[in-house]
C-alpha cells in the first residue's frame, strides 16, 4: 500500500507546495511537453455528445488494436492518447465535438523511462511514457501500488483520473533512486522522494 507523507516518518501530513514550487513545475513541464511537440487539449472544457462506442482495444501490454488490427504507426497511437479521457469509470476518446467510448483491459498509458530532474534547486522524479507524455511525481501524481490479475503493479497518476502502467525496466531503475526498507511486519517497504514529496509503497 501507499504512504504519501511529507516526510519519512509516516504521522506527518504532506505539506501543499508554495506556489513558486508550482509554477517551477509548471513551467518545468511546459517547456519539455514544447520539446517534444506534444499538446494535450483542454479537455475537461469540452462538453461533446455522446457517439456510441469504437472497436478500440488498449490491452493491458501496451498493445493498441482497431478493429482485431494491431496498430502499428506510434503516430497515431501518440495522437489518440491526447484525447484519453475517463468519466464513471470508463475510458473514451474527447473531442469539442463527440465522445467515444473505448476499451481499455488496465491503463492506456506506460511509463518506459524514468529520470531524476532538478527544478529550482530540488531533485524530482520524472516519468516519461511511451506517447511522449512527462509526469512530474508530486502530491498531484503520486506513485502507487494496485492488483491487476493477481500481479501488484506500480501506477502513476497522470491527467484527468487516467494513471499510467510503470513498466519493468523503469520501475527497477526507480528502485535505484530510493531506498528498500523493512517495516515492523518484515515486509519490503521502497521509500522515495520527489521534491518534498515523500511516499512509501509496498513492493
């Protein structure tokens, strides 16, 4: 399980970031998304019909399949992924002019890289995932631990209640950034931090 705490020792509450720490981020982020020429539209303004539904597939391995098709052009998949939306638990594609629902076996984004950045003087976590997108681990996107098929995988939020699946390789190269740590259960405890942001998660 997940312990977000603002220190290491767990009866201390997370304290909110000032807002110079958050425009840091912001602009941190706004500058490398511009890197990368990815824009995210503002979809939580948008207000669009209702269309049915997609013969789309985000499997729980990455694979994204259209119509019993293996999509293949990371183009397309990188552009689809803009316009991930999720509402009442389900996942659709959103649009200013239409909303389609979609399937999705877990999460439809992966982390495949993982960095430590240094933003006003502070050292962050950073994830990158395979459409391109740059998470920032805070208190707004957070590190946890779920059950998916009896298999505990490591998660990080990333936009509009969508999380994003940490992948093998990224999340050994995150256990290298933190520290393995028995609680008074015996059990294996990875502590890491991100700015001033503390957590703790069950491995």
């Amino acid at each position: 399980m997940i312990n977000q705490n603002n220190s290491p020792n767990p009866t201390k509450k997370v304290a909110i970031p000032d807002d110079k720490n958050l425009k840091g981020i912001a602009q941190y982020l706004k500058d490398a998304q511009a890197g990368h020429k990815r824009s995210i539209p503002p979809l939580d303004q948008f207000n669009p019909k209702h269309c049915g539904t997609m013969d789309l597939k985000v499997k729980a391995n990455g694979e994204w399949w259209h119509e019993g098709q293996l999509i293949k052009r990371q183009a397309l998949i990188d552009l689809f992924s803009t316009v991930l939306w999720k509402e009442q638990g389900k996942f659709y594609l959103k649009t200013p002019v239409e909303q389609i629902e979609i399937e999705v076996e877990d999460e439809p984004l992966f982390v495949n890289q993982v960095d430590q950045v240094e933003i006003d003087g502070k050292t962050y976590i950073q994830f990158t995932t395979t459409t391109q997108d740059i998470v920032i681990v805070d208190q707004q996107h957070p590190i946890f631990m779920r059950e998916y098929e009896s298999e505990l995988r490591p998660y990080v939020h990333v936009r509009f209640g969508i999380n994003a699946l940490i992948q093998r390789s990224a999340f050994f190269h995150l256990i290298e950034m933190g520290q393995l740590l028995e609680n008074d259960k015996n059990e294996t405890i990875l502590s890491l931090q991100s700015g001033d942001f503390y957590l703790q998660l069950g491995t």
